[in-house]
C-alpha cells in the first residue's frame, strides 16, 4: 500500500461575510468536513463545480490558510503554524501550480533566474552550482536555454506553465498541488502538460493533489477521485470505479457531461439552477434542490460520508439501493 504523504482530517474552513457597511454578519462555511490522503506516487483528483471549495482545500492543504477546524497532516506530523520557520523549511517540500501561469511569474525576472530563485531562497547545494541546477530543471520540462533567458510575456502558454512547473520542482518537494494548472491552456497544449505531470510523478515519485472541474483531464492523471460539493466531498473512490459507475446522482451528471472516447452517447443529466448560496444551505443534503432522485428523506437528514459495498465513500442516502443513473448506458 502507498504511503501516506497528505492528509487531511476532518478540516474545515470559514469566513465571515457582511452586507454593507452596518449589514448582519453571516457565516460561510467553504470547506466543512473534508478528510482526504494524498499517497505518495499517486494522484488524487479533487473535482466539483466552481465554488465548491476546491482551491481552498488546496491551500489548506499547504498550509496558506489555517483551518478552523480539522487537522493537516503532512508526512504524519501536524503542519507548523504558517509563516514560521518550521513551515517555511516545510514548505520547499510542498509547492504549488497555479491556474494562470502569467501571473504566478514575476514579469521583471527571466524565466531562468525564477527558477534558481528557490533554490536560493532555501539555501540549496552551492550557489556556483546553483544556475546548472536550474538549467538542468528547465530541460527536464522541455524548454532550452534560449527560453530561459526571456520574460514571462515573450513565451507561450504552456511554456510559462512549463516553467511554471520548473520552479515548483526546484526545491525537490514530495508534494504538488496542483489548482487548476491546464485550464487556462489550449486543448493540444493541455496533452502536453499533463503528459509532463504524469512522466515527472513517475520518475520523482511524486504526490499530486489535481484540482480541476474538467472530468477528461482528471481521467488521465489520477488514481483516486473525490467529488466535492458545497464544501463537502459527496464521494470519493478509485477513479476507473468512480467515473466508470458514479454513485452519487451528483457525480453522475458531472459524468454525464463529459464525453468518453470509444463509447456511445450517455443520457445527459442536466442540473436545473446554480448551486445554493453557502451561506444558507438547504437543510438535509444540501444536493437535494437539484438531485434528479430525491427522496423525502434527503431533505431533512444530512447524509454522511460513508463505505459503499464496493469499496467507495458515497454521501447520499440512496446510494446503497439505487442503481445508478448511468450503469445501465454505459
């Protein structure tokens, strides 16, 4: 069994909203509950639709926010109080890629000096060494010398993505959280970097946390999926499992809209409305507004995360009898 590099324990995080200058304060709860493991040398696939809590779960995850609840578990061991040395020293290990490329780099800096710029931060090998080191990393990701000498505005896309990448890699770190890191990025262009991702993580053994609302990029880089939902995951599991046989109606239309090479059409399940506001969940589930099978019971009892026969996590109280929507058309 994988070792456990990540996990995150029952964590949660809120903020305080208020309406207008002398309005109510009101409580947004955008992550509640959410325990998940990243293994080390694989990949988990954190899905859902915008606002769901996914990016914050990544910088809980790292440490850029505290959790109001819950514990981050890194390696075994609590994650030091940000901003301390401990997590500081923490944090080369740990690195993230960000959706935007263009504004994760520093557009006064060539791309070259940006990725030995780590290295010097924590004090990594001999600074004479340190410029072959980061040559090495830009080469290691496909990109030339020539490319390294320019700014962020002279590259393409998924160059920057690419350096991008290179400078998260410097440090060495055992963990990449990665928050959206293609979406910005040209379909073709897209093959490229996660075909890079998956060949990195093979050769480094390194641990992804792949947050992403695009189902046909989940597929290919990861090996578990959770799905989440206002704040909350509503099922997690083996990614073949999970997208091959979702179980939870919510999962289901995710699935449905997106498109499987080499099989026919699904039945799309259209979700009526947007997601409810956070900070006035529905009672019961709070999927129950938009769920395409919704019984009495979910709008009045809050369903837990709990085992499926085959193995799975599924938070939806039909779960265990229904079959579901899209076994039958698959």
């Amino acid at each position: 069994m994988s070792e456990a590099l990540l996990a995150l324990r029952d964590v949660g995080r809120r903020y305080v909203t208020r309406r207008g200058l002398v309005g109510r304060r009101t409580e947004v709860h955008a992550v509640d509950g959410v325990s998940l493991t990243v293994a080390r040398g694989r990949t988990l696939g954190l899905v859902g639709e915008s606002g769901s809590g996914k990016s914050t779960t990544g910088r809980l995850a790292l440490g850029l926010e505290p959790p109001d609840s819950g514990t981050v578990l890194f390696e075994g061991v609590p994650l030091p109080r940000a901003t301390t040395p401990d997590w500081r020293r923490l944090r080369a290990r740990m690195q993230m890629i960000y959706q935007d490329p263009l504004g994760a780099l520093d557009r006064r800096l060539p791309i070259l000096e940006q990725v030995r710029e780590p290295l010097d931060v924590h004090g990594i090998g001999e600074p004479k060494a340190r410029g072959e080191k980061a040559l090495a990393l830009l080469r290691s990701v496909g990109l030339r010398l020539d490319q390294g000498r320019r700014y962020p505005h002279e590259l393409s896309g998924g160059q920057r993505q690419r350096a991008v990448i290179a400078r998260a890699l410097a440090a060495g770190p055992s963990l990449l959280v990665c928050d959206e890191p293609v979406s910005a990025l040209d379909v073709s262009i897209q093959a490229q970097v996660v075909n890079l991702l998956v060949g990195l993580q093979e050769e480094l053994g390194l641990g992804l946390l792949f947050i992403s609302h695009d189902l046909r990029v989940v597929r290919q880089v990861s090996h578990r999926v959770a799905v989440m939902y206002l704040g909350r995951i509503v099922e997690e599991g083996e990614a073949d499992l999970l997208l091959q046989d979702p179980a939870h109606p919510y999962t289901e239309s995710l699935v449905s809209a997106a498109p499987v090479p080499g099989r026919g059409a699904r039945p799309r399940i259209v979700l009526q409305g947007d997601p409810p506001n956070p900070a006035a969940r529905p009672p019961g589930c709070a999927f129950h507004p938009r769920c395409h099978a919704v019984q009495a019971r979910c709008r009045v009892e809050r369903p837990a995360l709990l085992p499926l026969r085959d193995g799975r996590l599924a938070a939806c109280h039909v779960a265990q009898t229904r079959a579901p929507f899209l076994r039958a058309a698959s």
